[in-house]
C-alpha cells in the first residue's frame, strides 16, 4: 500500500483487534474488524474515515475529539498532539481475533 509522498508499507494480514479504552475512568472494550497488520509501522493508527463508514461519529472541541458508535455511546476519546490524535488505551489485549 502507498502512504503519503509516495511512501510505501507492507500489509501482513488483516483481521480483528480487541483493545480497552479510558472514558471519564470508565473502561470499554472496543473490537475493531478488517484491521490491517503492518508491522513496519511504529504506532496504531485509525482512520476516521473508515470509522464513519461504520456509522460512527467524531466530534472535536479545542484539543480533543470523542468518537462516538451508532448507537451515541462515547467509545474512544483522544488527545492532540501535534498532528495526530491520540487514544488512552488502557490494554491492547494479547491476541488478535482473525478473518
């Protein structure tokens, strides 16, 4: 697959992620689905354009944005910093749940 400026990353498989998020101290197990597996990369990153195809919401005041599932439940609330936005994830459980 092709990144920006033409950079390039290798795709190693695809399948399901289980993690935990922090809301307001509350935790939520979020699993996402189609998740792919590049293990060059140094960080997790979600694309707020595939979360929307799944009828989720994003909304975004001063620095920080709540991602919201369909049905309107805070699911993931994240932080700016600098360019990116990033999840307080609790636990990344140890398996991945495959297609």
């Amino acid at each position: 697959m092709t990144a920006k400026e033409g950079l390039t990353f290798n795709v190693a498989g695809k399948g399901s992620v289980k993690f935990q998020t922090n809301i307001n101290g509350e935790r939520r197990t979020i699993i996402f689905n189609n998740m792919l597996y590049t293990p060059g990369f140094r960080s997790n990153l979600i694309l707020l354009s595939k979360l929307s195809t799944k009828e989720a919401e994003a909304s975004f005041k001063e620095n920080k944005a709540v991602i919201r599932s369909e049905n309107r439940t805070d699911i993931i609330m994240t932080t700016q910093t600098k360019w990116l936005y990033v999840v307080d994830i609790n636990n990344i459980l140890p398996f991945a749940l495959t297609t």
